[in-house]
C-alpha cells in the first residue's frame, strides 16, 4: 500500500526514500552505462577480434574496409540481441506479476515453445518464408498456448508449482511434434535445428525492422501497466478494493506478454531463462515496486542476453554457442538454486 | 496453589511415565527453537499444551511423536530411546494427527480410516478380521459410521477431522499425540472434538496429549497443563492449581481475570477491557 | 460388504490375509489380455504378414521355419521390448506421480528422459558410437542425473514440490544441451539422433531383452513389496510417519528404483513421451481406486506402448514412423482431456 502512494507525498512523511529514489536512479543510469559497454563488446569481440579503434571507425566512418563490414554485421546482431533481450526481460517481469509467481517465465510456461511449433509449422506446411509471415504464427502459438498453460494451471487457483507442469508438459508435446516434423521432412530438419535452440547469429537489418513495430507496443504497454500490476499483486480481492480494473489489467498485461515473447521468439527462436532470472535479480535490489522492476528489467535483460551471446562467441571459438543454450546453461542452476533456497510455505 | 515450576520437574529420569523428554535441545536447520528442555507426560492424563505462537508447543509436539529428531537429548518412551525403536513398534505404541494431513483423491472414509491400521500390517497380514472390526468400532466411536462410504473430499470440515481422528483410533495406540485438533472448526465443532478427546481419555484410559489454541478449552478439558513460552516450561499442572492472572500475564503477557467456569468449576480466563488494560500500562509507566 | 465394498480380504486359517481390490484385478487381467494380444497383432504386423493363429503357434514351437525366424528372431523380441519398456515406464511413472504427489509429475518432464538422451547424443554425434553404446551412454546419463536429481531436491527430506521444480530446471537445461548437441551434428547423425530421440522400437533384438528382463525381475517385486508404504506416505509425512512408515528410506529405495527403470526403459527403446505420464492416470481412472495402482499403472504402460507400436506400423506401414510420435499425439490428447475434466473438478 505503501508502494502505491505518490512519491511527493512520501518525501514528506519519510526522509529516507528520497535517497532511496536517488539511488535506484543512479542504480538505472549505470544500468544503462553497463549495457552499452556489453554492447560494445558484443561488437568487438568475435571470431575476429577488433580494437576499440577499429570498432569506431566501422560505426561512425564507414569506408567499406574489412573491419567495418564486420561491424556492420555485428551491429545488427547486437541491435537484436538488445530488442529481444528487453522483450524478453519484461515479458518475465509481467508475467511473474501476473500470476504472482516468482517462477514464471515464457520458456518455463511453453509460450515460446508455442511460438516455435506454429513457426515451424508455417515454414513446412504453409509454406511461409518471410518473418513477417510467420511473426504471425508466432503470436498465434504464443497466445494459444498462454491460455492454454492458465487454464491447465487451475486460472485463478494456480499454483508455482501448478503452472511450471502445466507449461513443461505442453512444451514436452510441443517439441514433440516438432521432432516428427523434422523426421518426416528431412530438409526442415536441416534448418529448425539450429532455429529451435535459440540464436542471435542470423540477425540481419530486415529482421529488426520486421520485429520493432510489435515489441515497440509491448514495450510501451508493459511499461504502462506497472501501476495497476502492483495493485493485482497484492491479491485480487485487495487489488479490486482498491479499484483496480482486474479482467482489463489482466488481458492487456497477456497481450503485451504475447506480444513481447511472441516477435522474440519470431526473430531468434526459443530462449528460455532470461525472463526467469532478470526480474529476480531487478527485485533482490529494487523492490516490489514494478515501476522500478520493469525499467530495470528491460535494461539488464539485454545485459545478460548479450552477454551470453558474447560469452558463445568465445567459448567455442571459431564456432560459436548459440544464445539460448548459454542462457539454459546458466539459468537451470540459478533455477535450482531459487528453488532450493525457498521455503514450503513460501511456494 | 500447588503449582510445580519448571524446575521441579527437571529431575533426570523417570521411570514412572511412558513419555516423556529428557533435556532436549529442538532446532530447524540452525533456528534453535527450545533448549535443554525437560517435560513429562503423566500416564493416563490428559495433557494440554498451552502458549503464545511460536513458542515452541508444535514443535514439543513434532519432538514427542519423533517427527523431528532433538539435537541434543533424548524422547524416552517405555524408557527407551525413541529414535532407536522401531518404527512399526512406535507406531503401535504412540500415534499423532499432525496439523495438515491431506487425504488422498478419491478415498472414501471407511478406506482412510483402514490405513490407520497399517503398523499392525504385513506383507501377508494385510486385512485381518480384527482390521475389520477395528476400523468399524473407530468409526462408531467418532460418529462417522454412516459416512463410511462417502468421498472424504465431500465431508465437511468438521466430519473431515473427525475421520482423521478415526483413523488415528484404528491405529489403536494407548498415546495420542495431537496437534491443534480443533484449528479451522466452529465452535460447535470444537467443542465436540474435544468432548470426544475426553470421552477418549476418560472412558478408553488413553494418554492424550494435545496442543490447542485456546486457553479455556485447555482448563476446561485438560487434567494436566503444561504452560510453554519461548521454549521453556512457565507451569505445568492440574489446571485448577496453576491456572492464574499471574500465569497469564507472564505466559501470553495479557492482563486478565481468571474466574470460576459457571459449568464446570475450571478456571475461565477473562482479558481486562481494552481501557482497564490502557490505564494499567499508563500507571506503570 | 458394508464398509469394504471397493476390496475384499481373503483369509487363511493360519492368520494370513490377503486384500484384493476385485475392480483393479480385472482391470489388471484385461490390460494383461491387451497386452498380448497387441503384441500378437504386432508380430503379425509387417512387410510378411502373419495371421493371428499362426503368429500363437509358431510362438508355441509348431511353426515353419520360416515363420520361426520371423516371429521368434525379428518381431519377438521388439513385442518384449515394448512391453517391458511400457511396463518399466508406467511403473517409474507411477512411482513419480505418487512421490510427488502431482499427476504431471513424470519422469518424462523431471528431465530424465532428457538426460537419457543427452548421454545417448553425445555417444552419437561426439563420439560415432554403436548401437550399444548410445545404449550405455543413454543409461548413464538417465542415472547420472536422477541421482543429481535427488540431490538436489534434498534439504532435510526430499519434498514433491522442490522434487518437481529442480526437475523442471534440470529438464530445461538437458534440453538446452540435446539442442546443442544436434546443431553439432552432420545431418547424418542429426537424423540418427532425431529418430532416436522419438523412441522406437524397431530393429531390437534379443540383446536388448535380456538385461531389460533381468532388471525388471529384480525391481518389480521390489517395488510392489514397499507398495504399502507408498499408499500411506500419500497422506503426507508426518502422519505416514505416525504410522509407522520410515518414510525417507522407502522413498529414497523408490525413487532409486524408478530412476532405474526409467533410465533402462530410455536406453533399450529412446525417450519414449507421454507413456509415463499417462499409464498410471489411465489406470487409476479404471480401477478408480486411490492411492498408486502400482500394478495397474505396469500394465497399462505395457499394454499402451505395444498397441501404440502397432497403431504406428498399421497407419504408416512398417517403421515410416517412430511408435514416440504416436504416444506423443496421446500424450497432447490426454493433457487436453485433463484440462477439461481435473479442472472441472477444481484439481490437477
């Protein structure tokens, strides 16, 4: 309740969240700092590696040489990496608000598993080869399977442990089907298996515009909905005497869930865990206040995402990892380790 | 006023009782909940444990039925350690109906009320004629014969704890050990399982030993209190004898009357009014 | 009949007492009947067909020699796999379900098939090994990792909640691996290992039953004597602990034989979806008797696989399809029915 006063009025009553504000914003700029300096590294390092100086050069005087044509790709793998990583970051935080549950996240309810079926079904069956094409079906996938995951998960009675099952169990039929589409078809297998795991590598300047228009709205409307979120955390029937609109805050929190995983997932494949760990870690310092988590989150979330891209890169050079096994890699032991670290009563 | 203090109570052993805990020390993980704590439960009592939350009365509880294992001295039952026994011989020796038990789907009551039969079981002994009319003489007895086909999930609250006491009968055990058996029931309810404890302890010559919530059903029940705070004994005794505004303060430190129960004699704890309490903490002050 | 109408005891003057549930015992010889007869029509199944008469007397010795070989060399053994594969998973599942008392809580979704699998990739696509070792190698990853498994969710006592959700982690994370795993691969091997992670049954011979049988005969009378256990353990802890059950040793003695029969299962026929999860809920709906149905759960698991093996060979003609894409279509069929039915009963 405290949350949800206005700040003015806080400053008089307390001395101490002034300074608090102050440095949860300082806390955000250097955020910020820390995301273009993983971004610049994402652009430096590689199978070839660049100096700074080579790396300004390709971004602010590009003549065409070697290392400038490298940028160029990197670039737009990095301009991706950020777009999905935010996407991705947010659509955690919404969700776990949603459901009040600190272990939701899009990977972890099948919703990308859903968006990765009805993409892999347009690329074989209908015959869809552009993303703006099948971005389509990767929304259709992905609101399908969300209601689907809720309504298994018992909808308003769901439990953590409820709605994990729910969302691995139709992933498990989900990948399930995509492995008897690759086995039928041989050329399909060739190339969703590098598709299904999750990848910045086939990033190109025509994908990010084709993906920016829908995660510009998710964005904006995940952004948006903070304040009536942090109402409908505190129970529904608290968040209805304070005059929260539930069924409404509810739906556009999906859409914006839908939006934000389906347009990542369309872009790069299913990448799982970084809608999971990002909002934990945002709320270990912030609060839970969503209007600090989601800003927080959509920062650091590309972080994280370029960082792993960074760290495949590296590990097995000259070939790379791809994103979404670093980050499962990563984010299974930090999963365990939540888990672990929670109590009964607390789940 | 014979009132025993806790450090009455504190000699090393006795061979007298069935149950009871010799300096035991009672932690989860690193939270130490009670120390060198020492408690006998008198034979054929009906024992009440009484307290303010969190100190310690469940987990006394969880101790005596060897739930949770002390890290530091010793639950003797029958003079042995219970640790050390066998489980089947503890089971049909001592029982326990823990706080939440969840009945599993689709059981009916007569079959719930059956597992309670389990540590008299074996491989090749699995329903023997005396299973049979144990279960059906336990669910007489709590007055869930007519239920016993019914789904336990349909029951209502109060019939629901009454089938787990049941079953807790079938397992035909001199000790009872039961945990706030009354939580989440009307008061008609409770009052009911509680009448069916004494009708227990009275008519059968069970030991029971139960933690309730509620001071004036303890006096009002119990033939012996025991008076826990923050992991120690304050009082234990006959509640006639140790039942006072005193105890009262120093336990739940609440200001209050204590005066005779109209109906039965036992003590009737009455708080102070909000004001009288207001003025006496500003008087003191 | 009037407290018991559900089971009956059958008593011997000597004070030995038997309780058998008469539903669950002919549920049990029907699923049995099934069974044999899938298996029957299956051996008959293929490029030579065989009638049903003679497929059961060349299995009696009266065959010709051609039949013999066909039926006893080539098709017997994939019956026996499929049914003790079948059997082996709804036991574990079964086991599952009961232990962390949540009909989704399969070893298919705890990340043990996953596992398996991960062993068997890296035998196929690191390592180019033979059939027997991506058997090997899918064992000793299923076990590897169950017993990881059961580490981990240990803290004070294995609890079905923190069981299921390090599952759900470790299943996110072995399927992240099988991925990568893949895009290593030649297309070749990618293939192989695309095949053998839908589960099949075809190609198994008599190598694959002997270890199979012989686990089986050790961890079936295992389990169904800590069968008692496990029902009262259903209630909970504490009071299964009241009654007598060591609770932390059956469960621990359960779970180790379920990871087994699991990790087995995976090795001889590859992570066959959906049996596990299914087999025992199945089950439990035809004897609609609570508690794990043990029994019914094995025989459904083999009566399941077999008839889906068979269904797979009679629509797609003979090994076009892997019986997994045929139990994972059940498998989607059976998580829509749940949604529709356990949630109107306000339960999952």
């Amino acid at each position: 309740m405290l949350v949800d006063s206005p700040p003015e009025q806080r400053a008089e009553t307390a001395p101490a969240p002034p300074t608090r504000r102050a440095a949860r914003a300082l806390g955000l700029l250097l955020s910020v700092l820390l995301l273009v300096f993983v971004a610049l590294a994402s652009i430096a390092i590689g199978a070839k590696a660049l100096s700074p100086d080579q790396v300004w050069h390709g971004l602010f005087h590009d003549t065409g040489t070697y290392g400038d044509v490298v940028v160029d790709e990197r670039l737009s793998r990095t301009v991706l990496g950020l777009l999905v990583g935010a996407a991705l970051g947010l659509s955690g935080a919404v969700l776990q608000a949603l459901t009040r549950n600190p272990l939701a996240d899009p990977g972890l309810l099948g919703i990308n598993a859903g968006a990765s079926a009805a993409v892999v079904t347009a690329i074989t069956y209908a015959g869809v080869t552009s993303l703006t094409g099948y971005v389509w079906f990767a929304f259709l996938g992905a609101s399908a399977v969300g209601a689907l995951v809720w309504f298994l998960g018992g909808s308003r009675g769901a439990t953590p442990v409820r709605l994990a099952l729910a969302g691995t169990a139709i992933s498990a039929a989900l990948y399930g089907y995509l492995q008897a589409v690759m086995i039928m078809d041989g050329a399909a297998l060739a190339k969703m298996r590098f598709w299904t795991v999750g990848s910045l590598a086939s990033a190109g300047s025509s994908t990010i515009t084709q993906v920016l228009p829908f995660l510009a709205v998710g964005t904006v409307l995940a952004l948006a909905l903070a304040r009536p979120l942090n109402a409908v955390e505190m129970g529904d029937d608290t968040a209805r005497a304070l005059g929260a609109d539930l069924n409404r805050t509810r739906a556009l929190a999906m859409l914006a869930a839908v939006l934000l995983c389906g347009a990542a997932t369309a872009a790069c494949g299913p990448i799982v865990f970084v809608g999971l760990m990002v909002p934990h870690v945002v709320r270990s310092f912030t609060g839970p206040d969503l209007r600090w988590i989601l800003p927080y989150a959509t920062v650091l979330a590309p972080v994280l995402l370029l960082g792993a891209d960074v760290l495949g890169r590296v590990v097995a050079r000259p070939a790379e990892l791809q994103v979404g096994i670093v980050t499962a890699v990563i984010g299974g032991p930090v999963f365990i380790f939540l888990v672990r670290r929670r109590r009964t009563a607390q789940l | 006023m014979t009132a025993t203090t806790a450090g009455a109570t504190n000699n090393p052993r006795s061979t007298v009782n069935r149950l009871s805990a010799e300096n035991v020390t009672l932690a989860y993980d690193q939270r130490v909940i009670a120390e060198q704590l020492s408690v006998e439960i008198p034979d054929n009592s009906f024992t009440v444990i009484v307290g303010p939350n969190a100190c310690g009365k469940s987990t006394l509880l969880r101790a005596l039925s060897r739930m949770l294992k002390p890290s530091q001295g010793r639950v003797l039952l029958d003079g042995q350690a219970i640790q050390s026994m066998p489980a089947k011989k503890v089971a049909r020796t001592l029982g326990l109906l823990p706080q939440s038990s969840v009945a599993p789907d689709g059981i009916t009551v007569a079959d719930l009320v059956g597992r309670g039969r389990y540590p008299h079981q074996g491989l090749l002994r699995q329903w023997s004629a005396q299973d049979e009319r144990v279960v059906r003489e336990s669910m007489r007895q709590t007055g869930v014969a007519e239920l016993a086909e019914r789904y336990v999930d349909e029951l209502s609250g109060g019939q629901r704890q009454r089938v787990w006491i049941a079953m807790a009968l079938a397992q035909q055990t001199p000790l009872l050990l039961l945990d706030e058996p009354t939580t989440y029931l009307d008061i008609q309810h409770q009052i009911d399982v509680l009448d069916l404890c004494a009708e227990l302890h009275e008519e059968q010559g069970r030991t029971l030993v139960a933690v309730l919530h509620d001071l004036n059903h303890a006096a009002r029940y119990a033939t012996h209190l025991i008076a826990l705070r923050g992991g120690t004994v304050i009082a234990e005794g006959a509640p006639n004898d140790i039942v006072t505004a005193e105890l009262v303060e120093e336990v739940f430190g609440l200001r209050c009357q204590v005066i005779e129960d109209p109906e039965t004699g036992t003590p009737l704890v009455v708080p102070a009014a909000r004001r009288t309490r207001a003025e006496r903490v500003t008087a003191a002050s | 009949m009037k407290t018991h109408p559900r089971s009956r005891a059958v008593r011997t003057p000597g004070g030995l007492s038997l309780r058998l549930e008469p539903r669950a015992l002919i549920v049990v010889v029907l699923l049995l009947a099934a069974a044999c007869a899938a298996g029957v029509a299956l051996i008959g199944t293929g490029d030579a067909k065989i009638p049903a008469a003679d497929v059961l007397r060349t299995l009696a010795g009266n065959g010709t020699a051609y039949q013999d070989f066909i039926v006893n060399e080539l098709r017997l053994p994939r019956v026996l796999v499929g049914l003790l594969v079948g059997a082996s998973l709804g036991l574990g599942g079964a086991l599952f379900q009961s232990v962390s008392r949540n009909p989704l809580g399969s070893p298919d979704l705890l990340g043990l098939s996953q596992a398996s699998t991960a062993g068997a990739l890296v035998v196929i696509v690191l390592l180019s090994g033979s059939a027997a070792q991506v058997t090997l190698g899918a064992l000793a990853g299923g076990l590897v990792t169950g017993f990881a498994l059961y580490a981990l969710a240990w803290k004070q006592g294995v609890h079905g909640y923190r069981l299921v959700l390090v599952g759900i982690g470790v299943n996110a994370v072995m399927t992240a691996v099988n991925g990568y795993l893949l895009t290593k691969a030649d297309l070749v091997d990618a293939t192989r290992a695309v095949v053998w992670m839908t589960g099949s049954l075809s190609g198994r011979d008599w190598e694959q039953v002997r270890p199979l049988l012989g686990l089986c005969a050790v961890l079936f009378p295992l389990v169904l004597a800590n069968a008692r256990g496990l029902r009262m353990m259903e209630m909970g802890d504490d009071i299964s602990h009241a009654l007598g059950v060591r609770v932390q040793r059956v469960r621990l003695l359960l779970m180790a034989s379920a990871v087994l029969l699991t990790a087995a299962a995976t090795a001889a026929a590859g992570p066959v979806s959906f049996v596990a999860l299914t087999a025992p809920q199945l089950a439990r709906r035809l004897t609609r008797s609570p508690g794990p149905n043990l029994v019914p759960s094995l025989c459904m698991g083999a009566a399941l696989l077999v008839a889906a093996d068979w269904a797979s060979q009679r629509a797609f003609g003979a090994d076009q399809l892997p019986v997994g894409v045929v139990t994972g279509v059940l498998g989607g069929a059976y998580l829509l029915w749940l949604l529709v039915t356990e949630r109107r009963a306000g339960r999952i």
